[in-house]
C-alpha cells in the first residue's frame, strides 16, 4: 500500500504479504486538528535550532512567520490588534516544510521507542523496520498490533502535542486491521475508528481499508493513471 509503479504497482503487490505476516498489523492513520494553524512559533524556533540551523536562517523564517495580527468584529466594531503567536501560513511556500520540521520531534520520539523495542511495525530486512510514513500533515503508522504496542505511540504523541501546541483528532483518526478478522476489543477503546468490512479510506491519495483485495487496489491505482493521463 506504498508507493507504485504502473497499474502493477509496489502497493499492489504488498497487500497479500502484508497480512500473512505474524503477529498481525494494523495501520493508524492519524488526523491532527486544524494541523497548520496549531504550531507553536516558539516551538518550531526550538526544532530548527536543535537540527543544527543557523541563526541566520531562523532569523529570516522568524521574518516570514512572525509579525501577524489578528482583529475580531463584534458589535460592528473591532478589537485591538492580537498577536498571532502559533500557525504557519499556508500561502507561504515554506509552509508544508515548516510543519514536516515540526514533526521531526514527533519521528525522532518514535525512532527512539523503535530502538529501544517498545515500538514495532514491518521487519522488511534483519536490520530494516517500518514504522511510520509522513508527508507534510499526513501522519501514518504501521504496527504490530499490540495494545502496548498503540499504548506506547499514543504516549508519544501526547507528548508532542504538549510541547508542539498540535492536537490529535482521535475521532478522525482511522485504525486499519490488516487482516479481515475480528479486531481485538482494544481498539474501540481507542477512541478512533475502526475501519469496517468494505470500508475504504485514502491516505497519502492511496486506497485502503481490512479487506482490500489486490485486484480492487489495482483497478482503482489504473483509473488514477488514466484520469492524470487525460489532463
């Protein structure tokens, strides 16, 4: 379900190992509230600093994202100006980046948890483990499915949140069984949806859902080649 190549594509051709694989996988496709607008400014000075940015360079993005004002109408008048001290704005063209530095935190929490072996997803090779994709706000997780397992992510980002300012929509957050048998009660202790039988969500502008077959993956990866084929 990552990445393709044609019609025949890689994700195609992961769906049937994905589920033979012991123990079983779930895939959490997170949704963070209103992600952009929620940054705390001070927070992301904190990261770029940390990954090694000169003073220089956090200097000019401070000149982009800070000096903001915000006035609210009521009664047909408006108040005083207020500062806006989180957000990065979204016309901006450093905007995706700004949020994926932010994120970083969040990646870097999740690879410590990994190596420590409270984390785990795929093992693709001895030395080679999936966990998580991420694009721009697009959040996913692939684990082995373990309470402990959700358990320990979940503390991860909750941790986040507190030092980003972001916060976790648990209702539009998406968990996948990846096999079509019954879940393990747990998971609707969560708080987030658990994708149903015929139940398809995108992530990423791919197809998922429990019981995906392969031959529905690639009709539906085909059409998407035929339609950017036309513009």
């Amino acid at each position: 379900m990552f990445g393709g190549s044609g019609a025949k594509n890689v994700g195609s051709r992961r769906v049937k190992p994905l589920r033979d694989i012991e123990p079983r996988l779930l895939f959490l496709q997170l949704g963070f509230v209103k992600a952009y607008d929620r940054v705390e400014h001070q927070f992301l000075w904190q990261t770029m600093h940390a990954m090694g940015f000169s003073g220089k360079t956090i200097k000019l993005v401070k000149g982009l994202a800070q000096g903001g004002y915000a006035k609210v109408h009521v009664n047909e008048d408006f108040t005083r100006n207020i500062p806006i001290q989180r957000g990065v704005r979204q016309s901006c063209p450093l905007a995706s980046y700004l949020f994926t530095l932010t994120t970083q935190a969040l990646m870097d929490s999740i690879r410590e948890g990994m190596n420590r072996g409270s984390i785990t997803g795929i093992q693709i090779k001895p030395d080679l483990q999936l966990v998580h994709r991420l694009f721009a706000n697009d959040i996913g997780f692939c684990l082995q499915m373990k309470e402990e397992n959700f358990r320990e992510v979940r503390k991860k980002i909750a941790q986040f949140e507190l030092a980003s300012g972001a916060l976790l929509n648990v209702q539009k957050s998406v968990i996948s069984p990846m096999r079509d048998e019954d879940p393990p009660s747990w998971l609707e202790a969560t708080g987030c949806i658990v994708a149903a039988p015929g139940e398809r969500f995108k992530y990423l502008g791919l197809l998922s859902g429990r019981d995906i077959q392969t031959e529905e993956y690639t009709a539906y990866v085909k059409l998407k080649y035929e339609k950017k084929l036309k513009h």
